[in-house]
C-alpha cells in the first residue's frame, strides 16, 4: 500500500511515521508513505500557493495551478494513479467499513488542506473522495491523514502481529460493540481487584462476563451503535 500526502507542512509527518507498527510496515516494504510539498509546484517567483477569495471574506484559498501540478507530477511517480482524497472537514465522515473499503486500494493520495479549504476547482478537475474524520475542525488536513493512514495500515496482511484483531476490534463489520475490560497483573493494586471471573479458569463464564460487559458498556455509551 502507498501512500502520497500533499501539505504545506511536510515536517509534520516524520515523527509520526518513523514510530512502532508504521515504522516496522515501512521498514518491511509492506507500506510506502511519500510527502509532497505542494509549494514545491509553485509557479509563483515567490513560491505563493494561496490567495484572497473572489466574492471576499475571511483567510485565504489554496490556488487551483500549483495543487493541480502537484498532484498530476505526484501521479506519474508510479503506475497507478491511486484514490485521490481531499482531508476537508466538508467531507464524508471516516467510519471502519470505509476504512475496510478503503483498505483495498493499492495506492492513495492524500491532499491536506490549510487556510480557508481549496479553490472548488481542485474538487471539480480531480473528482476525489472527501473525507473527514469527525464534526469538529482542526487547523489543517495533516492530522486527519495521519489517522486515515493509521487505520488502514492495521488491514495490511502482515503488518499487525496478529492479522485477526484489525477484524475482531469494535467497530469492524462483524463486531458492532464496544470492547470489554480487561485486567493483567498484579491481581490486587492497593485495593483495586480483578474480577473474580476472570481467575476463575472457567472459560464459558470468562465469555459470558465479557459479552455482558460489552453489552451494558455498548448500551450505555453508544445506544447508536446498537440500533
Ligand atoms: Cl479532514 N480537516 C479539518 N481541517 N478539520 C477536520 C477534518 C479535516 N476532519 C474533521 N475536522
């Protein structure tokens, strides 16, 4: 799976990408992660990728010229021209099935937008997925790519220890419930127990405690999800 990010600020992504499970799926060739610097397709002698909105108002717009090169140079860097998605808090809200569906496909391109959003044209010429990760605004698209990478890296064959929790955890289409509780030692930590259950060995309980967990948890925290 490769991934090409387009941002103003290329120096956000290093530090997230160089740790743990991303850093080893990189690290194994299973996912390639590249960042672009939309300023470098600038034509502008000052390298300016943004300007005042026609009709006025507030901030400025991300100019249609220098995305669009952008992305058709970023494009021929491999065969397949990849998903083009635009981060943009107007888009369709991220849930699992989309990061299921998502997660078959070879190559995406992510474009992160800043300022006030891009020039309608982007949308227009390049047709791409919008996404957003939540009903809130952040001050960019980065963040938002970053947690659109991190899940659909866990439905690379290879890149979770074991492949089946990407499936088993909430959320995924088999599993509309929150995850239980769950305990490891000291069995006793100033007076905060271990249910007894789960000491108990008896593996029919264990299960029964678990889903009865799940289930009030589900109910009182997310109704939503049982409807
Ligand atoms: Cl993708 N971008 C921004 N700027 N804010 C957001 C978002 C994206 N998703 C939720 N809020």
């Amino acid at each position: 799976m490769r991934f090409d990010i387009l941002t103003l600020f290329p120096d956000m992504f290093p530090g997230y990408m160089g740790q743990s499970l991303l850093n080893k799926a990189i690290e194994n060739g299973i996912v390639e992660v590249h960042v672009h610097n939309m300023r470098d397709w600038s034509t502008d002698k000052h390298n300016k990728i943004d300007d005042r909105p026609y009709g006025g108002g507030p901030g400025m717009i991300l100019s249609v010229q220098p995305v669009i090169r952008c992305v058709k140079a970023v494009q021929e860097m491999a065969d397949d021209p990849g998903q083009v998605i635009v981060m943009t808090p107007q888009g369709e809200r991220l849930c699992q099935p989309t990061v299921e569906r998502l997660a078959t496909n070879k190559r995406m391109i992510l474009l992160c937008g800043r300022y006030e959003g891009f020039d309608q044209r982007v949308i227009d010429i390049l047709d791409p997925l919008e996404l957003s990760i939540g009903d809130y605004i952040l001050n960019g698209g980065e963040v938002a790519a970053m947690v659109v990478v991190d899940s659909l890296v866990r439905m690379v064959p290879g890149v979770l220890g074991d492949q089946q929790s990407s499936w088993d955890d909430s959320f995924s289409r088999g599993n509309r419930m929150l995850e239980y509780p769950q305990y490891t030692r000291p069995r006793d930590f100033e007076g905060h127990e271990v249910p007894e259950v789960l000491l108990s060995g008896n593996h029919k309980q264990i299960e029964q405690w678990r889903k009865a967990q799940s289930l009030a948890k589900t109910k009182m925290r997310r109704q939503d999800l049982l409807e």
